[in-house]
C-alpha cells in the first residue's frame, strides 16, 4: 500500500445536541511511519466480515441529496487530487449536516486516506473515537491521556476510485457500522449516497442458493453434487480467509473445470437471472456458507443437522414419507438411547 494523501480533521459533537462544530486541519498530514502504522491498523480493521458494499446513485453528482460523488468528480482527476486537504474540508463539512439531524450520534475524528495498491487507487473515510488511557512520564509518574480508540471502527468507507472514475457497474463501494445503531447508520449511508447497499451475509447466501440451483438444474447426483459444493465452500473460504473479494466467474471457472464450459456458462445464465442477480464479485461472509456443506432444521423439540454428503449413505431420506433415516448414530448419543431403553 503506498499512501498518497492524508488528513485527520475533527468534529465536535455531543450526544443529545443537535449542533457539531468541525474542526479542520489546514494541511494535510505528514505520511510517516505512525500514520502508516494507523492506516495499516485501519486496513485491518476494515476487512473483517460483514461490510456492505454499493455503488452510487449518481456516480458524477448532482445538485440534491448526497454530494461526495460530485466532490470526488470536482476534486480527483487523473488519478490525482488536485487539492486533496480542500476535497476533504468540503467532505467534513457535507458529513456534519448529516451528523446534525441525529442527536445520538457524536463527534469524532474523521479520517480521510487516498492510497494506491496493485495500480488502483482507493479512498477511506473513516469516523475514529477517542477514549481515555493512562499514560507514564518520564519521571514514571501516572497520567490521564486520549488517544485513539482502535479496537474497533464506527463508521468507514473504502471507494475504488479508479473502478468508479471507469464507469464500473460493479460495486465499488465498501463500507461498515460497527455496532452503530440504525439511525446512526442510516445518516451515514445518505452521507455516502450509496445504492442498495448489500450485506455480506445476504450476498453469500445468494451464493449458497445460486449453487443448489444449479446443481439441481443440471441434475446432478447427491454425490457429485455434495462434491461440488465443498470445492465452492473451500474457494469461498479462501478468499474469506484472504480477506479478498469472491468473483463469480471464478466460481464458473470451477465448473468448467469439474464439468464442461458449457456447463460454466449455464452457471453464469442462472447467476445473472432474475432469480439471483448475482454481483460479479461480493465478499463472503464465512458463517453463511455453512449450508453448502451442511443440512439443518430444527423446531422446539427437535434439532437435526448433518454433513449433507452423508445423504444417501449413513442417512436416507425418503420423499414420499418424508421420514429421515439415520443409519450411524452418534457414540455418545447412543449411550443415551440405550442406557433408557435398559
């Protein structure tokens, strides 16, 4: 990551009030070994599971509703910010007339970082905290100090700004809440002016659907379809683990490996249907997945779950009874049956 522009300023606001005051830097600030080791913990931070992601309503701006798409289509020309310390000042002052319509919500420090990677250029804003620590002179003495809270982030935003600056379709906006409460996440999504912003989780069980159609659409056996489904289990877990984002065509790429390109392309024509409308590339919430590789039900007196390839071997199912045979219990559930039936 090679960072190109950087600037904290500050917005004083407290709970219960309405009015918020910024504070901004004149300048940018200097790009030395603390703000990198921020950024990097910013990073971090940032790529745990469960963001959102979205595009703009209107990628070049307009005169009504959010205007940071038309601050970047003023300010970053050429991969460049012409005058970035000035493009955030306007982006500061644009987020307080949000922030000031709720009263729960508080100030902060807000975080703006233009960086390049791999020859993309990105865009963080991010809502940083400060709380209280204890701090020891040089004589040792104890003392009360802020700094920044890194535990965890409030609010953030990531924009692939070289995906938005090409027209992409795709959604080139990432961002999270934390455990921000609904109000305060929704004057941060208008501050944005994102559309239809997709959880991970929601993404990812699309995923998980879009894969069972398919296996049923081609008619595959329990076998080989079970099969299947670990190996997109496995590419999604990667890439979870990776913290990168999963393109579907990757996924069409495993099938016309395993099956046949025609095949591959029937994967596509599902995913892009109706009934799907797959993103081309989502991030993949890990819990999600689960029933790729799992079956599950349960209701108040009963729960039953299992690897879905033992279908068909050590459990059977049969559809017109609808009656779930279990051929190898359990060692420990076992004991229990037959210490009862004695």
């Amino acid at each position: 990551m090679s960072i190109s522009n950087l600037i904290v300023h500050e917005i004083q606001k407290h709970e219960g009030e309405r009015k918020a005051i910024l504070i901004a830097r004149p300048n940018e600030n200097p790009v030395d070994g603390q703000a990198e080791a921020l950024s990097a913990q910013v990073t971090n931070l940032f790529n745990r599971s469960g963001m959102n992601t979205g595009r703009f309503v209107n990628p070049q701006g307009s005169e009504e509703g959010a205007q940071l798409p038309a601050l970047l289509f003023k300010h970053f020309k050429n991969d460049t910010f012409v005058d970035f310390a000035s493009f955030t000042k306007e982006c500061a002052a644009e987020y307080l007339k949000y922030l000031e319509q709720v009263e729960e919500a508080e100030g902060g420090l807000l975080w703006f970082n233009h960086y390049e990677l791999h020859d993309t250029h990105f865009l963080y804003i991010v809502m940083l905290k400060r709380k209280k620590g204890i701090g020891l002179g040089a004589d040792l003495s104890l003392s009360q100090i802020e700094q920044i809270e890194m535990e965890k982030l409030h609010m953030s935003l990531r924009i692939n700004l070289t995906a938005w600056q090409a027209g992409d379709e795709g959604r080139y906006i990432s961002f999270r809440f934390g455990r921000a409460p609904k109000s305060e996440s929704e004057y941060f999504t208008q501050f944005i002016g994102c559309d239809e912003p997709k959880v991970a989780a929601k993404e990812t069980r699309k995923l998980v659907d879009l894969t069972s159609a398919f296996c049923q659409s081609e008619g595959l056996p329990s076998k080989q379809a079970n099969e299947f489904k670990k190996v997109v289990s496995e590419h999604c877990q990667a890439k979870a683990q990776d913290r990168e984002p999963l393109a579907i065509k990757d996924i069409a790429s495993q099938v016309e490996s395993r099956f046949s390109i025609e095949q591959a392309n029937k994967f596509l024509e599902i995913a892009d249907s109706d009934s799907f409308k797959m993103e081309k590339e989502i991030f993949v919430e890990k819990a999600a997945l689960k029933k790729l590789t799992r079956l599950s039900g349960s209701s108040r007196a009963l729960t039953i779950s299992f690897d879905s390839d033992l279908l068909g071997e050590s459990v059977v199912f049969d559809a017109d009874s609808g009656t779930l045979t279990i051929k190898e219990l359990p060692k420990s559930l076992l004991k229990q049956l037959q210490s009862m039936s004695n």
